[in-house]
C-alpha cells in the first residue's frame, strides 16, 4: 500500500513507523526540515519537506498514487483541507484527519465531514481518544492498560507482576489448574523491554507486564489474583481543565456517585471549565500547590488524574498527590523519554497521547474485518479483533490448535454473547469475532487471516 502521512510529529512519526515496518510504501509531508530529517533517517520513509496541504507538496509526495492519506499536523485546518485537496485533485481513496477542536465535533455540525463538503472518510479527535482511556482506567482499577472488544464482552488487561504478587512464579498452566473457573488467557509478557508470547510453562516473573484476556465479570476476581485490587473510586482529582480534563470531569458526572474536583491554573480555563461542568467543584490554583491539593482532598481521593499541558507539571503532581494519601494516580505523558518514569515515581498508571491515538488510526487502516485494535508496549504488540468471514482460513479451526505463525496467538473468540476461550475444545465459525495478539511485524499476517477473498464476492 501506497500512504502520505501529513505531519512529522510525534503522531505522524507512530503512524509512519507502523505502517512502514509492515513493508508499505510511506511518504512523510512536513514543512519543518529537521523533522523530515529525523523521520527519514529514523525509518524507511521517503520525506518531502512542504505545507501538508499544498496541492505541489502533495503532488510531490504521490498523492495521486495513494491509497491512502493521514493528516495529523498540529492544524486542524491544515489537516481538513489536506484531505479536500487529496480527494479533489487526486482522487486519494481514503482519508483520515486529526481534529482537535471540539467545535468542529458538535453534533449539530456533523454533516460537515461528508463527501459533499469536506470529504474526510474518519476523524480523529486525541482529546476524545485519550479522555475515553482514561475512563476505562477509572473504570479497571490496578491495570496500566485496559481494552474492549466484541462490543465490551471480552476485555484485555495490563497488570504489573510484582514480587508479593500471589501469581508471581506461576505458569499458564499453573494458573489454570490453581484457578480453573478463572477463564483467562495469557497473551503477552513484556519483560526487559522485550515482547515475547509465554509458552504454557513459562512462568511470570516480578517486574514483568502481563497482558491478559479476560471476561469482564471475572475482573475484580483477576486483579484480586495478581494482587491488584484496589478501592472502588468515589472520589477523583483532576488536575488540567483543557480538553481532556472537562470531557473526563463531564463523563464523570453523568456516571453519577462520584464527587469530582478538577484544578487549573489558569483563571480563564478555570472559568470556562466551571461554566461547563454541573456537579464538579473548580479549583483555581496550581497543581502542584501541597496545601490546593489538600483543598481538593486529594489525601481522600481513590483516584488523582494529572492532564495539564506539561509532562513534568503531571508527574510532579502526580507524585505531590500520592505523598499527600491518594491512592491511585493517573498521568497524562507524551514524552516517551518519561516511560520508564512510572514504576520509581509509584505512578499507577500513564497515558501516551500518540499511542492512543495512533491505534484508533491504525485500527481504521488495517485490511480485511478487522473491528478492534489496542497498540501495546510502545508499539511492539498488537490486540486485533476481526470478523471470520466463509473465506478465512479461521474458520472450521480448532481454538486450541489453531496453527497460527510464530509471534501470533489466540486471545478469545466471541459467538454472539458466547464467550471461548483456549481449552473450550470448540472450532471457529463463520461471522465469529476472533481476538488475537500479535508482535508488531506479525501484523500483516494476521491481517491476511481476516482479508476478503475474490471468491467471497
């Protein structure tokens, strides 16, 4: 596949990496030539240094050959008229921009991303992305990383594995036969930086990432396991009023039972965050202020989330807010020079902004059915969820010896509200949901496993 990227920050450079590791033909558009530089010498990208959408810029790059165009520059505009003149004057097939205002996302406007006006086939908006993993964390305590798939009937987990964790030491194997009415499955172990799929008898380690396929009903059970369970949240600190922290403050209204107090620094964000929100309490003052935190009873909070505009600011007040008695904390980062950051600042849990927004992108690119998509460990893992079609080599598969390539295994297949999972004895059949894990340069044959054939039409 042939794709232009338009932008070269810390999105585009997600976007382009992916798509390039799985041997697509990727051109990077930006006017910054330092950027274009970096992007060209870190990955096997060609570079075309000019305004993302300028009909010459895109001309140059291929657009006229593309199967496909990503505008994620930091202008929404830019990323909107990229997409009109990719459609307008080279007939770009599909189209996805990033949009970060929210004005242009009201539900009142929603005609306007149609081919009749701005014809951009998906939008993406970071603030909505990012504001929607954070309430599954809130949702999923103790878990670093937290997904739905097959329409929130299977769920995947990412649980740390330290040395008083009751499974630390256990294999697969182990696991089942200690907990049999358990149904999970172990899917990933990240483990020194390195992402590996487990063999049965391979056992978890302290310091290990595990990522796990579970039912949703069996959650609090598998966190009490792996000795993650953590009080239910009733009381939530936010610190950061922009996009991210209103839209999680306004979430949190509407699930009713919570009492949430948001902090900004910034009066006129103060203000217009305190006109928009109903039942939450603004505070007008600095984060990383001990005596303001205690104001907002951070002391008594299940939950700080730390989403200013400032990596450091969130850490800090992060770490501010656990010193002050709260129990879990939440940080927004987007620098990923800060990733090893979370386990000595006893942070419960990061945010990485590019990584969320580059699954719900990639998601939308990937071939063949597939429905659901989680980037994992940085980018070294992917969770996919796709639709066996009669034409996938799926179908008519044992769950337990399913043959799949190396570096590829089964999460859980989903029949209707049907829940299988390895060891069910049960075949996969047409129409079912199938979610599996894959290591990053795996990805392509996965999507092969899901692709329509010629003979299907």
């Amino acid at each position: 596949m042939k794709a232009v990227v338009c932008g070269a920050g810390r999105v585009g450079y997600g976007i382009a990496r992916a798509l390039s590791r799985e041997g697509n033909s990727v051109t990077v558009v930006d006017w910054s030539p330092e950027l274009i530089n970096k992007i060209t010498t870190d990955l096997d990208v060609r570079g075309v240094v000019g305004h993302g959408s300028h009909p010459d810029a895109l001309e140059r790059a291929g657009a006229a050959d593309a199967e496909l165009l990503v505008a994620v520059t930091y202008s929404d505009e830019t990323n909107m008229i990229a997409c009109q003149v990719a459609h307008s004057l080279f007939n770009t097939p599909m189209r996805i921009a990033r949009v970060r205002a929210q004005s242009y996302l009201e539900p009142a406007w929603r005609d306007l991303f149609t081919t009749g006006h701005l014809p951009i086939d998906v939008v993406i908006s970071p603030e909505l992305e990012v504001g929607r993993a954070i309430l599954q964390r809130v949702e999923t305590p103790g878990a670093f990383t937290t997904a739905l798939f097959a329409g929130g009937r299977i769920q995947l987990l990412g649980l740390q594995v330290d040395e008083n964790s009751p499974v630390a030491g256990s294999s697969p194997d182990q696991l089942r036969e200690l907990f049999p009415d358990l149904r999970l499955t172990l899917v990933g172990i990240d483990r020194d930086g390195k992402m590996f799929i487990p063999d049965r008898s391979d056992p978890l380690l302290a310091g290990d990432e595990a990522y796990l396929v579970i039912e949703p009903a069996r959650l609090d059970r598998v966190l009490d396991i792996f000795g993650r369970a953590s009080q239910k949240v009733r009381r939530v600190v936010i610190v950061g009023a922009g996009n991210i922290g209103v839209y999680v403050a306004r979430s949190l209204e509407r699930l009713g039972g919570l009492k949430v107090r948001l902090i900004e620094a910034d009066k006129k964000k103060a203000e217009a965050a305190a006109d928009q929100l109903r039942k939450t309490v603004v505070l007008h003052g600095d984060g990383l202020s001990p005596g303001l935190l205690r104001e907002a009873a951070a002391d008594r909070a299940e939950l700080v989330v730390c989403v200013t505009n400032d990596d450091k600011v969130n850490l800090m007040s992060a770490v501010m807010a656990k010193r002050e008695g709260a129990a879990r904390t939440i940080c927004l980062v987007n620098e990923q020079a800060f990733a090893d950051l979370r386990e000595p600042l006893d942070i419960d849990a990061f945010i990485d902004p590019r990584s969320t927004t580059v699954s719900t992108i990639l998601q939308h690119i990937r071939r063949g059915r597939i429905t659901g998509l989680q980037s994992l460990g940085g980018g070294k893992a992917e969770a996919l969820e796709g639709v066996a079609l009669a034409t996938s080599p799926l179908v008519g598969k044992a769950i337990d010896d399913m043959d799949l390539p190396d570096g590829v295994t089964l999460g859980a297949v989903v029949r209707g509200d049907k829940v299988l999972m390895p060891g069910d004895g049960e075949t996969v059949r047409e129409n079912d949901r199938v979610l599996l894990f894959a290591e990053t340069a795996l990805v392509t044959k996965v999507e092969q496993l899901f692709r329509v054939s010629l003979e299907y039409f």
